[in-house]
C-alpha cells in the first residue's frame, strides 16, 4: 500500500509539473493596425488635430497595436480578441450594455454577464485614456482562460463607450494588459498576476515570438521561454521602473556613430501593444531625415502642390482668402484632411512672405513650409527602392549593440493596390516628470529579438530571434 501511494503521489507531481509546462498561445498579426486601416483623409486630419493640440500624447495607443490572442471569458465561455499589451495593466473587453449609440460596439464581440454562471458583480466606475479618446464602462469579475490557462474571480472592464471613431477600424474586441499593477486602473488586478498567485505557470515568466521565420504571425508563452524561438543567450535589462516593463538605454546610433542623444539619460519600455518604436520628437526627426522619411504632412503638401502649384501660387500672390483658394481648386468638398492641410499651407507661407508677393517668391516659400512641416501623427514615409541604401540602427542596452537593418524598421503595407514604405520610428514628448530620452520597443524590436519578461527577477531579456 505503502508503494502505491508512492507511485500516486509521484504520478501526481508529475502532472502538476505538467499542468505547469509553458502554455504556447498563438499570436494573430493584423496586416493593417487602426491607423493604417483608416481612410487616408482621416489620417490626415489626425495629423492635423495632433498639430493643434497642445496635450502630450499618452505613452500607449491602441491605434498602433498590430497583434491579438483568443480568450474566453465567463461560463460557459465568450470568446473575444485581445491585444496582449505589455504597456498597460487592464482587461477590458466591450459589455452587451454598450450603449446603442456606440456603433463600434456592433462590430465586436459583447460579454453578457447573464449568460455566465461564474459573474461576480463589481460596478466600480472605468475609464482608461488613449490617444483617440477613452474607454469607459464598469469592472466586472468572472473565469478567464488564455490558451488553455483558466484563473478565477479575474477582475475586467466591461466598456460600454469605447475609445473614438478609431475604434470602428479595430479587428480585436478588446486588451489584455501585461503591465505592472501599480499603473492599472481601478487597482485590478492583471491576468498574469492571478496565473501567477493561483499557481497556473511554473516560471514566473512570459514572452513573444513575432518573428515570422517559422511560418507564423508569433508566439505568446507563459510560464517560461520556447528554446526554439531564440539563438544564443538572453541580454537581460535590469528594470528601472515596475510601472511599465522599462529599463535603462545606453544609446541609440545611426549607420554606427553616436550623436549623443542619451548623453543626459535615455531608458525605454518594451511594449508588445505597439508596432513602431517610439522616442523624443527631435531624436525621431534626426533619424528619419538619416534614412530619408517624410512626415505625412510633407508628403501630402508636395503632392498638393505638384497638382495645384501654380493656381495657389496665384491666389496667395493676390492675398486671396486660404479657404476661399482651397475651395475653389475643389479640396474643401468635405472639409476634411486635404482642405486643412491646404490651409496650414497658405497660412504658412503668408508668413514668410511679407510684402514681397511675386510668383517665385511664393513658389520659394511654398517648399520651405512643405519641408519644414512635422509629423505629429508619427506616420513618415520612405522610397521603397532605397531601402537597401538605408543606415542600420542601433539601441544600446546594457553595453550590448541590438541592431536593426532597414529591412528591420521600414514596414511596407499595401493601400489602394499601391505599395507605401514607413518608416519604424515615431516621434512621441512626454511631460517632463516622465524623464528625459524615453522611448518604446515596439514590435519593431520585439520582432528581431525574442523578449522575455521576467516577473521574479525584474527584468526584460532580449535574444536574437530564429
């Protein structure tokens, strides 16, 4: 009886330990994000309302997210699409009580506390800002399972108004944050903590595959690391904030030369909910003028002149009222992105010119202001054919060089049955208590270097993907 108990036993360790293994949960790469997938007029007028505003931009926007896992939630369970989002802390997901005016609502998948036997209510007010506008509704709790993972009593948000007009555009329902507890809204609770403290992974550790060498759009594992996703060892970053997963940056160099951009400190976050690295407004400039982008503003101004150069060359030579001018060339029919960027034009080379009004000197001042427009909506643009002709880039971290090619950092997309080239970095100034030289690791780091995150240890590990 004695042996038998033994071997019980045994086999039961055995299938805790089991039970424990890794759990690989297929990540889902959207071939557009939100920006991306909006119509091209929107854009624009994003761009432009970004100009005009005066708020900082918030450090994450769903707009930028590119991938999503599966979960259910409730009992029995409803299915949704979330972003797994290491740079908030927060599930929240839209409710069935989303109001009627909320259009997007009825393009995603709804929780309906009613058909789950294991609802617990909570009602505590939610909110949650992002860059489009905020995700609002109440905090629930029921059983949440992640590929195979089922915690209990999971603290979530049901959104009954979600997050601007953006949201329309969205192929998830919803986001799963990955973040500390100390940033999460209402202090709930984030998914990993409860996989952690109700014992569901054996290693306090998560982390992404995006590359798409082995076939697939990547790879979310919690409990530990897949061997077989990474070669060589892990560069470990310490952290240097449990708000964020954020470390610090020795540097960041253009074709292998330093400029000194972290000479008075950078550090940086690594932040699987956004597609794009992230930094200073004037670090991002420098680099983008180093691999030739255009802000979208510039772009869309030189195109606009190309096509009516010489009638608003004549009407600004006759002072001739900006809207009245971009009315008559036929670019004010819906008041939209292309009539702002008009007038921005018009106005801008009004005051360059003084009382000297003569065609060539319109025409003079014209390409300064195209030139010099910035892209406050981070979108810039590169040749697709000099992407071979393009600087490497590289983060320091830790005294280690993590280097990226142009092939790493320009993503190509197709609009229109037309290919577009942008560039990987987006300019982003954050108020002044946040430090100075922050930046975001987004995916397009995260695609070249498997990322582990080490809860225990607190720290980041990066390894070149396979």
């Amino acid at each position: 009886m004695k042996f038998v108990a033994v071997v019980a036993l045994a086999l039961a360790a055995t299938a805790l330990v089991a039970d424990a293994a890794p759990v690989k949960v297929p990540l889902n790469k959207l071939s557009h994000t939100v920006n991306q997938r909006l119509p091209r007029e929107v854009r624009l007028q994003g761009a432009l309302n970004s100009l005009r505003s005066s708020d900082a931009d918030p450090v994450h926007s769903f707009e930028n997210a590119q991938y999503f896992i599966d979960i259910q939630i409730g009992t029995p369970p409803q299915s949704f699409k979330v972003v797994p989002d290491t740079g908030s802390s927060n599930l929240w997901v839209p409710s069935k009580k989303c109001k009627f005016t909320q259009v997007s609502c009825d393009l995603h998948n709804k929780y309906d506390s009613k058909k789950s036997s294991t609802y617990v209510a909570d009602g505590t007010e939610f909110k949650i800002q992002y860059g489009s506008g905020a995700a609002e509704g109440f905090m629930s709790k029921d059983t949440v399972s992640v590929g195979g993972i089922t915690v209990t009593n999971q603290e979530f948000a049901e959104v009954t108004k979600e997050p601007g007009i953006a949201f329309l555009a969205a192929k998830f329902d919803g986001i799963a944050g990955l973040a500390f507890d100390t940033i999460s809204v209402d202090k709930a609770t984030p998914v990993f903590y409860n996989m952690m403290s109700q014992g569901k992974v054996d290693q306090n550790i998560f982390a992404f595959y995006l590359s798409e060498k082995m076939g697939a759009d990547g790879e979310l594992v919690f409990g530990g690391v897949d061997d077989s996703h990474y070669t060589g060892d892990f560069a470990w970053q310490e952290l240097t904030n449990e708000t964020y997963w954020e470390f610090g940056m020795d540097d960041l160099q253009i074709g292998g030369k330093s400029f000194d951009f972290c000479k008075d400190g950078c550090h940086a976050i690594a932040d699987s909910g956004t597609s794009l690295i992230a930094g200073p407004t004037e670090i991002v400039q420098k680099i983008n003028a180093a691999i030739g982008a255009e802000g979208i503003l510039t772009t869309e101004c030189k195109q606009m002149i190309e096509q009516y150069g010489p009638e608003i060359a004549k009407d600004i030579a006759d002072k001739l009222d900006p809207k009245q001018t971009c009315t008559d060339i036929g670019l004010c029919k819906s008041n939209g992105g292309e009539c702002g960027v008009c007038e921005l034009i018009i106005a801008g080379v009004d005051k360059l010119l003084g009382n000297n009004r003569t065609i060539q000197a319109v025409e003079k001042a014209v390409e300064k202001v195209c030139s010099s427009l910035p892209s406050p909506a981070g979108e810039s643009t590169v040749d697709c054919d000099k992407v071979d002709s393009m600087p490497d880039i590289d983060l320091v971290l830790g005294g280690k060089k993590f280097t990226l090619t142009a092939k790493d950092y320009v993503l190509e997309i197709s609009e229109e049955g037309q290919s577009t080239c942008l560039s990987g970095f987006i300019g982003l100034d954050l108020p002044p208590q946040v430090g100075p030289g922050f930046f975001i690791a987004g995916d397009v780091f995260m695609r070249k270097y498997y990322t582990a995150f080490d809860f225990d240890n607190k720290r980041v590990g990066f390894a070149l993907a396979a």
